[in-house]
C-alpha cells in the first residue's frame, strides 16, 4: 500500500452506479453508468481508483469534477458567450 493510499482512508468511495446517483444528487449533473464507463475508457470522467477490476469514484474526486463541469453564473446567454471567448 502507498502512501497516497493511507491518506484516503475512511474516504467514501463509490460503485459506477452509485456514482452516477451521487452526481445527479448532489450536483444535478446526469451521467449514466455507461457514460461514466465511456469517460473511464477515453478520458474526461472524475478520477477512479480500483479495487481489483472494479472502478472506485473517490467522493472528493467526484466533488472536483463536477465543480469544474458547472460554469460562473451568468445573468445571460450573451454574458455566458463572452466567458467562453
């Protein structure tokens, strides 16, 4: 066990499926399983660890993720347009 690990303890991690529950829950974000096992598979998804073969969302990384999917609050589509630019 690495060090990395032992820091993480008592963290809560979850399954694809309750991962995808936690996200639309908590952040109202809608990922499905499938889309989570698509992003694991080409990149972009929240950070995973495992356990043999299963994939483990830790919640803190799941947290950062989707903060960093939700954009500023904007007053306006054109104001949301400048952001982008």
């Amino acid at each position: 066990m690495s060090l990395e690990h032992r820091s993480t303890k008592g963290l809560k991690r979850f399954r694809r499926y309750a991962a995808s529950e936690y996200l639309m829950n908590t952040w109202g974000l809608s990922y499905t399983p499938n889309t989570l096992a698509k992003k694991a598979t080409i990149g972009g998804g929240p950070p995973m660890e495992y356990a043999g073969r299963i994939p483990l969302y830790p919640q803190d990384g799941l947290d950062a993720w989707a903060s960093a999917q939700i954009s500023p609050r904007v007053s306006s589509t054109s104001e949301r347009a400048a952001l982008a630019a």
